[in-house]
C-alpha cells in the first residue's frame, strides 16, 4: 500500500516535472501521442506551478487549473496527517 513520506516530496515532484516535460516533448515529436496532459497534484501557491506554465509555454500547450474542493469530506487517501492538510489550507493562495 502508499505511505506517505515527506522526506521524498521534493523527489516525488522533479519526477512529476520531468514526465509531463516527456510527454510534451514525445506529442512535439510525434503529433499523435499526448495532445492533453493532465497533472494532478497538490499545489497550494502559484510558484509551485511556475515550471509547469513555462513547460506550457515552451512546448505550446494551453494550461487549464482546477480547483478541487473537499466537499464530501473524505480523509486523505494518501495518509496525509491531518496538520500537514491544515498547513497547506493555511498556505492555499488563489490568483484570480
């Protein structure tokens, strides 16, 4: 099962960045692989997102962000510590 270690966070995202970036270079060399990209992760300040717009931007893809509320108040599936949820809430920043 997935245990959750922050020790390897920084780790988890360059391995994130660095498959979006390809999968973006793949469709930049082959049309038909990867028209849409979809990243589904945690962040909670626009900095965090800055190499993914620049990838965007290097690659020619348009970049959409979703907000995704907890309104069903389900737990962390990921076992996130609920202080750690409570940390990122505090931290959430919004461009509008």
């Amino acid at each position: 099962g997935y245990k959750f270690d922050a020790s390897k966070l920084r780790e988890a995202h360059e391995w994130c960045r660095n498959q979006v970036e390809t999968r973006m270079m793949d469709h930049q060399a082959n049309k038909q692989y990867y028209p849409e990209i979809v990243v589904s992760n945690t962040f909670t300040q626009e900095w965090e997102m800055k190499d993914y717009y620049e990838l965007a931007s290097k690659y020619g893809y348009r970049v959409h962000s979703l907000i995704v509320e907890n309104r069903h108040g389900n737990e962390s599936v990921h076992n996130v510590p609920a202080a750690s949820i409570g940390n990122m809430l505090h931290r959430f920043q919004i461009k509008l």
